[in-house]
C-alpha cells in the first residue's frame, strides 16, 4: 500500500543546526562525536501512523517544558511516561517564555530546548511539536509574548503586521525543531502541528494557516504537519495532513466529580485516507480561583474515566491518543491566565509533584496493551459480538491481516455505574463461543469499567483463541513467551488456549483449574493476587502471570535491543540496559523490597549502578532484594524575620524616577474611561503588581477632590487593589473592578498631596477568538476625582523591572519594591530585617516581606519531593508570593483557595544544601492577621537515580 511520506534529501543544513545546538548546551558539558545520522521515514494511511514503514501506535501525553523550571527532572517526567507505556510526549512552546521584548529570544538555562528534545529522545519519547505561534494552553496570553500587548495586530490572521512578528517567533522555533527530526536521524519529532485550536475556515483563516505550512517547510520542517482543528482543515486551502481532533468531553467544572457526560463516538470523525487522532483528548481538567480544587478533578477524570473512555476511543479505531495533562507542573511566576491559580496539576496521571496518580496506572495497562498487540494498528469495524444482557453492549474491531479481533464490552450508557453481568457469543476461527464457558460466571461490568478482550491472537509462539481477562502485556523473553492477563480484583476470568497436542500444565502459584478439549486448554480462575501458571507443549514454553488490577501495578516492562525486560516489583523501573553481561537496571524503590526480573541471558543484575544479588525462582525470574529509602525528616520553618515593603505609601516617597502617565491614545481593545491613559500594559509593565501615585495640590487656588473614583482591571475573581491617601489607608477592593473612596480632611495637608493605589495583574486573557483580548487592559481603566476636574490629579506608575533578572525570565517578578529591588535573590543587610513569629498577627494593611532560611540534608540516592503549604486561621485577608531562591514558585489568596500547598521542584530547591524561602504578603484589610503558619511537605520519597543540581 503506498503511503505519504516525509524524507529529508540532504543533512548539510541539520549538521550545521547541530553544531549550533552545540553552543547552546551548557558549558563544560563532555561532547561526544556526532554519530552518522540515519534518516527515518514518517508516513499514515487510513490506519495509522508508520515509523520506517512500521505500524505504530502513538499513545502520547502532553507535557510543557515551562512548567517545570528544573532542565534536570525533564528526563526523569520521560522516563516516567514510557515507562507507564507511552511513547510519545506532545509538547506546546511557549512564544513568550522564550521573548522578554520584541526582538529578544532566550533558549538557555530552564529554556534550553535542544536539552529538553534530546532527554525527550533519550528516554525513548517521540514529540509532536506545537509551536503556535498561539497555544492557548491556560498561559498568560494564549503563550503570545507579553511585550504583543502593545501591538495594535490581528492576532491569527493573515495581518502582515502580525504575520512579521509571528515569522520571527517561527524561525526562531523551527530552527531547533528542525534539527530534532525523526527524518534526519537526529532526533524524535515525528510531527508538527500548525496552530492551535484554530476553527477559523474563511478565506482569511486559510490564507493564515497556509502561510504558517509554507514557514514550516521553508524552514526545514519535513515531519507531517498535524492540527486539532476539529475538521476545518482537512481539505482545500490551508489543510493540514493528519487533522486530529481537540475533545474534552466532562468539560472543566471539577465540583460534581461523580457526574459523567457520555463518552464520544469517535469513529463518527474519521477523515479519508488519515488515522483517527485524538489530538487532544482529557486527561484531566484546570481548576480556577476559588474552585473545588485538583484532587476534585482527579476523581472526575480518575482511572475509571481511563478506562472507559481511552478505551473506546481505541474501539472507535483511533491509533493515535494524545491526553493532555499527562504532566501539568506549575504555572510558576506571572504565567497562568486570570482564571488559574498557580498549580496546573490539572488531576493529571503524574501530580505536580511527580507521584503517581491512580489513573497513571491504568494508562499504563492500556499502553503496555498497545505497545504489545500490534494488530491493533490496523482493523476494521466488525459485527459485534452478541450479548445476553441488554445494558451491556459490545464494540468490535478486526485486523484483516491477521484476524485479530478485539472486543470492548461495556455498559450501553458509558455514565452508569451499575455493576452488570453478560455472556458474549464470538464467532472465531475455532468456531461460535459464548464465553464464559464455565457454568456460574459471566463477564462482570463492574460499575464504570470496560474490557477490551482479545480472541484469535498470537501469545509469542501460542494462540490465544479468547480469554475473559483482559491482556497487560506479552513478550518473548529468553527461550519462552510471558503474557500477563488481568481484572477487577474477585472477578472471574477464563482464557481458551490452542494446542494441538494437551500440554503440561504447571500452576507455580495461586488457584487455576484446566480443562482439556477440542478447542484446546481452557484455565480457569479468579483475579487475586498474582497467579502464574507454565505450559509446556507448543513450540515455546509460555508463562502466564494473572493478576488482579492491584497487581499489575507494579509490574514493569523496558524493551532492549537484545529483547524485552520484565519487572515484578519496586515504585519504578525506568531502564534496563545489557553491557558485557549484565543487566543495569534504573529505577525507584519503596519501603518494599521485593522484586523480581524476567530477562534473557544476564549473569549479573545492577540497580542505579550497585550489584544485586539474586536468585532463581521456580517462574524462572531472578529474585531480588531491593534498597529502601531512608525515612525523611524535614524541619520546621521557626526562624523568621520580617521587613515592611510598600514605602510607595508614604507621602514623601521619591517616585521622580517613575513613568509619568501622558498617553492619550493605547493598543489596548479597552476604551479608557479618562485621561490619561493608565493602562500599566503601555507603560511596559506587563507583570504582577503595579504601583500608582496621584498627585494633586491642596491650597487657596485648587479645591481638593473629596474623593477618587477607580475601576481597576486586574483579570478574573483573583484581583484586588488597595488605596492610601498621604500614607493614610483608604481601603482594599476584591473581587470587583469599581471602588470609591472618600478623602477625610483631617488626611489633606496644604501642598502636595498623594493618593497611592497598589494594582495586580492576574495575568493577560488568552486570545482564543482572535479579537485582541490579550490587549485587554490592566491596571486602572478610569480614575475620576470626587469634587474636582480629573486634570486634578496627575499620575506616575511602577511596574516590573524585567531586565534585571534574565536567567528567571520575564514572569518571575512584578512591581512589588522588594521585587524592583530583588529582594529574593539580594535580601540586603540582616539589619534591615526584623524578627517574626508565624501565623502573623497584625492589622496594618499593605505590604510586608517575610524570610526564612532553611538548610536541608536529605538522603542521598533519594528523589523526595517537596513542597510549602500555608495554614491559616480562618477569616483572614491576604494574598502572598512565595519565592523560593528568588524563584517565584506560588500566588496564595488567603480568603479565595483552593491552593495551600505549593510543589517546589528539586533544581529550585536544593535538598542538600540552604534555602532562602521568601514570602510577600499583601494585607487588604485592617482585622488582625497576616501571614499563617508555612511548613515543608514531603509529596514521596524514594530511592533513585534522580539527582539534581541546585540552579543559581
């Protein structure tokens, strides 16, 4: 069959690419000599996708780079996807992560993306690239750079203006990705997708999506160029190869997380001569301010929603999932949009904190199942099965090649959750089967579950003519074949096997009854545990380890060149590798010790580069005795000094050095209710908080205003602003945009007089519908003085000073003083601050900085995750930055939630060495309190070959 494929001709530009991405890696790294590149083809039919001709499935998970500001922990995310089974990772580029003015592009340090696609390829991971220029993606401006703000362009049109600028970001962009191909032997890219979420069929929209195709491959691109675009471009101008699709079918409200919308038909969206893709598919949800809060999300989207809706997506035919979140991270900094609080974790399969969430788990089962039955990359719909129970349905799929046929049995409503029982009459090569066979058992539904069950496939060098179990995974290893078969925890499960002759059957462990007939040996038993039962009598000896969904857990597979390594036991296995003799194995262990190998010709076993001793067990595995981690102890956070941080306050503060507000016209899609123009947008602060100082005179020849009228923009229900008036607090607005505020007399003095107004901007709206609304104005719209001309009043603004700090990039800091001042990197004399107990108790409002300095010595050859967490007495009133090493890792409401706990990936902070842990506290109101009680958390500890190095 002829399929369409991308073959790079020459490698004289990637070799010079290369040698450019060469400059970018961090000095002093050892380079090694450039293999001779192999270039790789990358194809599709109406099937699936081929690798080198090879039938692939892709089970991909999303990943952003710019989430996870530690270079060191990307391979260890990697490791942990292909290890749960996926094999590819689909990752969005930020445009203005990598920006900080117009002009200006930054790919090193927690930017280095040659690192990040070459761990990517390390780990095993192929990557879809989607580069934008727009990602949406719940960031700041949809990933536009913030210094677009100012740009008066059609965003995602075919605007020149705006087409110059996106140009620069795509030649910036596919100059890396172009040397990180699949299709130059150099890399694993294997796709590209052209925009993002872009529905826009006009002629307008397809002149913009056509000239971002012809970039591409003008700049060197030569992988299949991919959309999620829900059908728009499939044909006609401006069509993409592969159009996927973009489906989140339980939507984004966490509150009611036992409540299921029914799952798609997918098989309803297929395009001619393309596989079906889901190119965005859930896997999880974001949550906003003040919402339910992540571990909601993660029992909406839990393993049984992985079950039942991954699943039928593979029996609508679908040989390509991406699910997004796979890994959230955090939205560290100023980087989440106004809708989203600081943690992205989005109830994702692997947490921000980098544990394993149940669901993690059953991608794993469903991925192992993929990677291990390669007929499922080709099939055709086939009459289902007969069921003799109405509330259970059965969807079919064959190949035609092989006759593999694969049978999904599930509720008819994909939302019930009542526990059903079915018998399903199949039709194969044997003859008519209504399975079970064995009287008094059926096939159990239990609640949202489905099964997706197998029948005439080759188990290695066996055949499988059905089973009632559902298969993990099977490899041939050594001189015989392993299988491992699964279920719900008590259930019964039946598997039909063809020999020729009765085989010998041994049962090593657990119950397991056989029965010898026509049709070949059927064995019978109950999911519990972990049986294992040998059969001689085929052409290879075959292994069957049938366990329960518990067991399956912790059973690992790695793939090497000399053939497939499994593993029974231990929180992680995430290499194996043959060198001379012996297998070196990677991986995380727990407080349990026990393990056990399945490979081929080892003598000797290592793990994280110690020997291990082992010893043979009846299964024919190698049993082993792995280390356990060392119990951890963090310490209290009990040392603390404190500094008072808004001098901007005072009447007499020197603001001569501020930007004085003049402008009379804006950028902005916000119309100004006066003049001037306030917006802090276009005066070039773009992050955080902004200071505002009103000047205004008070004598005999002007009346004083008795008062000032403020609507402020700060985006989302997380906003806030506070006034003063010479120093005098005026008071706080939350959770509104419109405040008045009075001026006593008794506050005027003769001369001049001040009115400060401390501002916050939550962040910049995404650009979804391409109407400028990451123009959105921020800062104050309108300010109108009570009882005088608005000419009363003139106006300076401080923002973010974003070039002092280049290697934290232009999120990290705001306009606070002791931002301006970098205070979490430069804290100044220990003079200037003061001793401080937790929870705070005070009713001053404004700003005060809080530090702690901790030293930590954990374990070494341990991964333990941390994090801080906020506790406080109720009725307080405070938003808080926490920084961590001048890393601005957390914004905390106090009164708002859901988030009090803040992952703090190693690399931002060091567990074997000191940390600085600042905190600025933003107090709204005058009732006593403050900051609360902050402590360390540990999120897992374990043993493992994680180690990093602390970034300074």
């Amino acid at each position: 069959m002829k399929h369409r494929q991308w073959i790079k001709a020459g490698l004289v530009a990637s070799s010079l690419a290369l040698a450019a991405a060469g400059s970018a890696r961090t000095s002093g790294e050892a380079t090694a000599p450039a293999p001779t590149p192999t270039a790789h083809r990358v194809s599709f039919d109406k099937y699936s996708f081929l690798i080198d001709g090879k039938r692939t499935y892709l089970w991909s998970g999303e990943v952003h780079p710019y989430r996870l500001p530690s270079p060191e922990l990307w391979p260890d995310i990697f490791q942990k996807m292909k290890a749960a089974g996926f094999n590819t990772a689909s990752i969005y580029f930020s445009w203005g992560y990598h920006s900080p003015r117009e002009g200006q592009y930054d790919f090193s340090g927690v930017r280095n993306l040659d690192k990040l696609l070459d761990d990517a390829r390390d780990a095993g991971i192929y990557v879809i690239a989607r580069p934008g220029p727009y990602i949406n993606a719940e960031v700041d401006s949809g990933g536009f750079p913030l210094w677009l703000t100012d740009k008066p362009v059609k965003n995602r049109s075919p605007d020149p203006a705006y087409l110059k600028l996106a140009d620069q970001w795509m030649t910036q962009i596919d100059r890396i990705l172009a040397r990180h191909q699949l299709t130059d032997g150099r890399g694993t890219v294997i796709a590209y997708q052209v925009e993002n979420e872009y529905y826009n069929g006009s002629p307008a929209g397809r002149e913009y999506m056509q000239h971002l195709e012809n970039k591409a491959r003008a700049d060197g691109i030569t992988v299949p160029l991919v959309g999620n675009h829900n059908a728009t471009f499939v044909s006609g101008k401006g069509a993409v190869d592969v159009s996927g699709w973009d489906y989140y079918p339980q939507g984004f409200d966490c509150s009611h997380p036992s409540q299921w919308k029914p799952a798609p038909d997918m098989a309803a969206h297929r395009f001619a001569g393309e596989p079906l893709f889901t190119a965005e598919f859930q896997g999880g949800a974001f949550d906003p301010w003040g919402g339910p809060g992540y571990a909601k999300c993660a029992q909406l989207i839990n393993d049984r929603f992985a079950n039942v809706f991954y699943k039928e997506n593979i029996a609508a035919g679908a040989t390509a999932q991406n699910f997004y979140m796979l890994f959230g991270g955090t939205s560290w900094g100023w980087q989440a949009i106004p809708q989203n609080y600081t943690s992205y974790d989005y109830g994702a399969a692997i947490t921000e904190g980098r544990q394993f969430d149940p669901k993690y788990y059953e991608d794993k089962r469903i991925g192992y199942f993929l990677h291990a039955v390669t007929p499922i990359t080709k099939t055709n719909a086939l009459a289902a099965g007969r069921v003799d129970n109405p509330r259970v349905v059965d969807r079919a799929r064959i190949n035609p090649d092989t006759g593999t046929q694969f049978h999904l049995v599930r509720h008819g409503d994909t939302t019930a959750s009542t526990v059903e029982a079915a018998h399903l009459t199949l039709s194969l090569k044997e003859g008519s089967f209504t399975v079970p066979q064995q009287a008094g058992t059926a096939i159990t539904i239990d609640g949202r579950e489905s099964k997706l069950l197998l029948a005439d496939y080759m188990l290695g060098a066996t055949r499988l003519v059905y089973s009632t179990s559902e298969l993990m995974t099977d490899a041939t290893v050594g001189n015989r074949d392993i299988a491992v078969l699964y279920g719900r925890h008590g259930s019964d499960g039946e598997t039909l096997l063809g020999f020729a002759a009765q085989p010998k059957v041994t049962v090593l462990s657990g119950t397991v009854s056989q029965h010898w007939g026509k049709h070949g040996l059927r064995l019978d038993y109950r999911h519990d545990g972990l049986a294992r039962v040998l059969i001689d009598g085929g052409q290879r000896p075959l292994l069957l380890l049938i366990g329960d969904d518990q067991a399956t857990q912790r059973v690992w597979r790695q793939d090497t060149p000399k053939g497939s390594v499994l593993m029974i036991g231990s929180h992680l296995l995430r290499s194996a590798k043959y060198d001379d003799g012996t297998l070196a194995l990677t991986g995380d262990g727990d407080s349990d010790a026990r393990a056990e190998v399945f490979a081929g010709d080892a003598s000797r076993l290592t793990w994280n580069g110690r020997p291990l001793a082992a010893t043979h067990t009846a299964s024919g595995s190698l049993a082993v005795t792995l280390p356990v981690p060392q119990p951890i102890t963090l310490p209290k956070l009990d040392h603390w000094t404190r500094r008072a941080g808004a001098p901007e306050i005072a009447r007499n503060f020197n603001d001569a050095q501020w930007r004085v507000a003049n402008l009379t016209t804006t950028s902005s899609v916000t119309k100004p209710g006066t003049l001037p123009v306030l917006f802090a947008d276009d005066y070039g602060f773009h992050t955080g908080n902004t200071w505002y100082r009103g000047h205004f005179t008070v004598d005999a020849h002007h009346a004083a205003p008795s008062g000032l009228k403020l609507k402020v923009v700060s985006g989302g229900k997380g906003g806030a602003f506070s006034a003063w008036l010479n120093g005098h607090f005026l008071g706080s607005v939350t959770r509104s945009e419109i405040g008045a505020f009075s001026f006593p007399a008794a506050m005027l003095v003769p001369g001049d007089n001040v009115v400060s107004v401390l501002t916050v901007d939550m962040g910049h709206e995404e650009d979804y519908d391409s109407t400028g609304e990451n123009r959105t104005a921020r800062g104050i719209v309108s300010a109108e003085p009570i009882g005088a001309d608005a000419k009363a009043v003139t106006w300076r603004l401080q923002g973010a000073i974003t070039d002092e700090n280049p290697q934290r990039g232009p999120y990290n800091f705001g306009g606070l003083y002791g931002e301006r001042h970098e205070w979490p990197i430069k804290p100044g004399k220990p003079a200037d601050w003061h001793p401080a107990v937790l929870p705070a108790n005070t009713a001053q409002p404004g700003v005060t900085w809080y530090r702690s300095n901790v030293s930590l010595a954990l374990p070494k050859g341990q991964d333990t995750s941390l994090g801080l967490e906020i506790t406080d007495p109720p009725g307080r009133h405070y938003r808080a930055m926490i920084f961590v090493n001048g890393w601005q890792m957390g914004n905390y409401i106090a009164d708002l939630g859901p988030q009090h706990r803040f992952p703090i990936p190693d690399g931002i902070i060091d567990p074997h060495g000191k940390n600085d842990i600042t905190i600025a506290v933003w107090k709204t109101d005058s009732s006593p309190g403050g900051l609360g009680t902050v402590s360390l958390i540990d999120y897992g500890s374990y043993t493992s070959p994680v180690d990093v190095t602390a970034i300074r």
